[in-house]
DNA sequence: ATGTTATCTAAACGCTGTCCAGATAGGACC
DNA sequence: GGTCCTATCTGGACAGCGTTTAGATAACAT
C-alpha cells in the first residue's frame, strides 16, 4: 500500500505540470493574457482540454504556479539591481526601477501576478519569507539609523512597494510619453518620479520624521 | 432623408443603455467583477442577450461606459475630501486618503475602471480635463512656491497618483491588518502611509529639491 | 502475471460573446 | 390615415470557454 504520494514522476507524458506551465507561459508571452484559456494551454502542450485537471484543480491553481515563477523571477530581478547599485544612496530608487523594468518587459505575467493577489487579498507568503518585499524592507531597513522603529520600517516599505506598483501598471500609458521624451528616456523618467516621491531621499539621512 | 443621428431617443424599451449600465453596476455590487457578464446585464435588464449590441459595439464598450461613470464618481469624491480638509497641511493627504476609501467602497467598480484604462494603455481624457487627476495637480501646485516647475509639478502628480493607485490595490491584503490594527484603525494607517511617501511633506515648504 | 492507480482521451454540460434572420414598433412623409 | 423606413428587439445559432464524467491506457508494486 504504497502511498500516492504527490510526486513529479514522469508518467505518460514526462512531467505534464512543467510542460504546461511553459505553456501558459509561451502563450502569454506570444499572445497576451486575453488568450491564456486552459484550452489553449492543453492544446499548446499537446494535451485533451481534461488533462491539467490531473495536476491542477482548476484554472487559477494553474495561473498561481505561472504567478508562483513570476515572483521568482522579480525577486532575482530585484536583488540584481540591488547588487549593481554604484553606491547605498540610489540603492533604494534601483531596485524601484528595476521592479518597474520587469513590469514593462513581462506585461502579461505581471497582470497574471497581481490577478492571483487580488483574487485571494493578499501577497504571496513568498515575498514576506525572503522575496523581493523583503529586499525591500532591508534596504530601507540599511539606510535608516536606529531610532527607526519597526513600525516605520514596515510603513515605509509598503509605501515603496505601492508606489512601485503603482507606477508599474501605469508605466506604459501614453499620457507620459511627452515626458519621458522631455527627460531624455524612460529610465529617467522613472528615477525621477520615484525621486519626486521624496521619501527615497528621506532615508538618505537614516532620519525618518513620522511628523 | 433625415440622417440617422444616434440619438438617445426612447424606442421600445425607453433607454436601453441607461438601463444596461444600471443593471450591470448592480451586478457589480451585489456579485462583484466576474460575474459580469454582457448576458447576466441583459438578463437583470430584462432583455434578451442580443439587445445590447445595438448600444454599445461590444462587452468591452458597455464596460467603457461603466468605467466612465466611475471615474466621475472618483472625481467627486476627490472634490468632497479637497474641500473638507481642514487646513492646506494636509489637503493631498486627505484626497490621496479619500481616493484609497473610494477604491475599499467599490473594489468592482475600481476593478472596471482599471481594467478598461490597461487594456487601452491610457488614462481616460476625462481625468485630464477637469477630472480627478486635474484636481490633484492642482493641489499639488497650490502647494508649491514658483521655483516649481511644470515638469517638477507633472512628475508630482504622477507620483502621487501611482502611490495611490497602487495603495488602493493593496488596501485590503491581508498582510497589511496586523499594521492597521497597531495604528488604530484604516484612516490611520491610510495616512501614515502617505506620509511616509515623503512627497506629501516636502511639498508643505513650497520648496521642491529634484536634486 | 496480476492488480492498482495515476494518467490521459472523448464526449458532454452549461456558460460565454457575438452574429444573423426575422418580427415589431416608432417617426417621417404623403 | 396610409406607407415606408429604420431603429430596436427576439430567437436561434455558432464557436469557444471551464469543468465533469466514463472509460481506455500505461506505469508501477507485488
């Protein structure tokens, strides 16, 4: 009586789950989220439309392990340009950068990102234990002196990470198009606005006034 | 030969799209975003699936419609909290609260509006000429001495409207209640973020540093 | 070799957005 | 008032969707 256990034991197909979320993605990338049905995916697996349902319970498990390596992937996008940050006093609007970049280059698996967080009203426990949230808070938490509390720490950290969302979802609508030109490119534009969002440079000083 | 202006004159029904966009804003409260669908807005309009198409080209433009008066309804109440704020202090900080509550109040309806601004790569003129984008910049400018600017007061704006934008997607995850309870409550947790921000205090002086 | 069980297919269900042919009814013109 | 036009609405259809079920198949344990 030997357990069934879970396993990712290549069976019929080799290992379908993989096979399928590659899918998900190649179609995402190709054709956008409004073409991402579980059809499509079985089909471009090469699968019957019945298949996934052996590896996920539905749709949205589906969309969540797409969700689940676009976390990841953030997460390396982000310690990356914290790594090549010149110096600790940019390192902050880097990473705000870069998190918008990774917005703008993978549209579509941002959106499938956010849907899966919204759905459920809640990021992933992935970002808390050691992910691109954290990354956040500890450079926030690098750049501020010790009369930072906890509390501010946290608070300021959201306040990063929805502004950087903010920005994300709305980097690419053409209202700012004129102002990206007349700053010299997106790159610049981006650092300005999160420069102009001043508490970059409040925690310059490691001095953080709550009032 | 009287031309066939597209007049919203009472045929049969008395005015469909009225009723459609009123069907489907209830179907938005009551059932929320996924299930509105164009056959469930005809159905609670009392009509069959294919009347619709004779007032708006496609699901996607009845949403546009919807997304429109949503946006209208943002603008008053960005209106409301600009003209209740106690004191210049904290003028931006009350909009910015009074935009997250209106997305806590309607999060369909929010969705919708969002959604229709993505798919289009665009915000809405509307907000533009008179809306609630105008009224922040306005705030904002009213704020600042005239060594601000115009691409300083721009780049403000939109760095105020991303925070709040991204603050309004994430008011209700769950990760944040612990914060909102160590605070006292929603409004304050509200505020405390914008002013971590840093931008809403900066701009008390009057005095802008882009650098 | 046998039996068990995970895996996959084929077919079906109800739902969706959208289109078409035909019925109907309001307004314009005589 | 009668006639025509055209906007409006219905019923029926189509392809595609997510999901379920029943049955075939292939890998593994014994």
């Amino acid at each position: 009586m030997n357990k069934p256990v879970p396993d990712p034991r290549p069976y019929h197909h080799g290992d379908l789950s993989r096979a399928l979320v590659d899918a998900a993605r190649r179609i995402l990338e190709t054709q956008g989220p409004t073409a991402l049905s579980l059809r499509a995916v079985a089909r471009e697996a090469g699968v019957s439309p019945a298949a996934p349902y052996h590896h996920f319970k539905d749709k949205d498990q589906l969309l969540e392990a797409v969700a689940h390596e676009g976390w990841t992937a953030l997460d390396a996008a982000l310690a990356k340009a914290r790594a090549e940050a010149k110096n600790a006093r940019d390192r902050l609007t880097s990473i705000g950068v870069a998190y918008v970049c990774f917005a703008r280059d993978n549209p579509a698996l941002y959106r499938v990102m956010y849907d899966g967080a919204r759905n459920k009203d809640s990021l992933p426990e992935q970002l808390k234990d050691d992910g691109a949230y954290c990354q956040v808070r500890n450079t926030i938490a690098a750049q501020s002196d010790d009369t930072v509390t906890d509390i501010d720490l946290e608070l300021a950290t959201i306040a990063a990470w929805c502004a950087g969302h903010g920005l994300a979802e709305m980097i690419g609508f053409k209202q700012f198009e004129p102002l990206k030109q007349a700053l010299g490119g997106e790159q610049a534009f981006l650092r300005a606005v999160f420069e102009h969002l001043g508490m970059f440079a409040k925690y310059d000083h490691g001095v953080l006034q709550t009032d």
